[in-house]
C-alpha cells in the first residue's frame, strides 16, 4: 500500500506540465508586458495577475477594453492597500463602509488614499522648506548686522585725548624728558672735555 502510493506520488512528479501551465507560468516571467487581457479566462488571471506590481497591475486595468476586471483584481488592491497603508487603516475603511452601508472598490480606496498621503507629504515637505528658509533669512540678517557695526578708530582717539588711544600730552611729556636728559649729557660731555684741555685747574 505505501510502496504504491509512493510510487503514484513519483509518477505525477515527473508528470510534464500541461500546455496551459506553461502558458500561465510563461506570462507570469512576462507579466512587466501584459496589456489588454480581455479575453483571458477569469481563472487564469487569478493565477497570473497576483504576480504583478502595484503600476502592473494598474497599467493592465487600463489596458484592458470591454471588460471589468474587478471580479479578479478587487481582492488584489485590497492586499496592495494593506501592505501600503497597514493592517489597522485597512479595518477601519472596512468598518466605515458597513456603518455607511457603502461599497467601494479597493483600487478606488487605494488611490484616493495614496492621494491623500502624498498630498499631506508635500504639505509637510513645504513646511520643512519654510522653515529653512526663515533659519537662513536669520542668519544672512545677523551677519549683515555684525558686518555693519564700525568698529572704534585709534586715530581719532590719538585726537580726542580720550579713549583707548595715546595721550598727546603724554607724548609730548615724554619728549620733552628725553630732549632733556640728552642735552644734559651733552653738557656734562663739554665740561668734560674743557677740564681735559685745561689740566692746570685745581679741584676742590
């Protein structure tokens, strides 16, 4: 009994695969390039269609003439919202919905919703370019103000005889006490030299 179930489970693994799975598994590796699946069987789309993206899928939809494909892609946008948007905000449009006794589709839900967040993004983003802005504004004013202060002149404290600046009547002081001192070496040098030419002088 096991050796022939054994058996019949190795002889459907090597089963080749039917036309139709080679088909589905073909479109699936290509699924970047569907377009219009019109006249494509409901119960193949549902085995091809979860493979696409969120712009796939979308482009397929649009692509699509004559034919409403929200029997088949109605669960998938559910999926994409809740992977998008989180568990709890999908339970809540639920919940809305029964309390409204309302029914959208998901892909309706799902792009009012990416709207909405891009929307509050930008709102968002706006407010953070603002607010460098207003901080640089700042900056260039607080640099002109410094930039615009002059600072004290030493000449005109030289002067004005007040400030940080030299004294001039100081300077003059000081002059004056060095044209001094050398003058009285100088005379003290003269004296000396006519005592030298005079040796006959007596001291004391």
């Amino acid at each position: 009994m096991y050796l022939e179930k054994r058996c019949r489970n190795i002889a459907n693994m090597r089963k080749p695969p039917s036309l139709v799975d080679l088909c589905v598994r073909t479109a699936i590796d290509n699924v970047r390039y569907l377009g219009d699946v019109g006249e494509t069987d409901s119960h193949l789309l549902e085995r091809i269609l979860p493979h696409c993206t969120v712009d796939q899928l979308l482009h397929v939809e649009k692509s699509t003439q004559g034919r409403d494909l929200t029997p088949v892609t109605d669960k998938l946008w559910k999926n994409f919202y809740e992977l998008q948007f989180g568990h709890q905000n999908m339970t809540l449009v639920i919940e809305r919905m029964k309390l409204k006794k309302v029914s959208f589709r998901w892909r309706q839900l799902y792009e009012a919703k990416l709207k909405d967040f891009q929307e509050a993004e930008n709102k968002a983003s706006d407010r953070l370019k603002q607010l460098y802005k207003k901080e640089d504004a700042r900056k260039q004013s607080r640099q002109v103000q410094l930039c615009t202060k002059v600072p004290p002149s030493t000449k005109r404290s030289f002067y004005a005889g007040s400030g940080p600046g030299y004294n001039l009547s100081d300077v003059k002081s000081n002059i004056m006490k060095k044209a001094k001192i050398d003058f009285m070496k100088s005379a003290i040098f003269v004296l000396f030299c006519l005592l030298q030419s005079f040796p006959f002088i007596v001291y004391g």
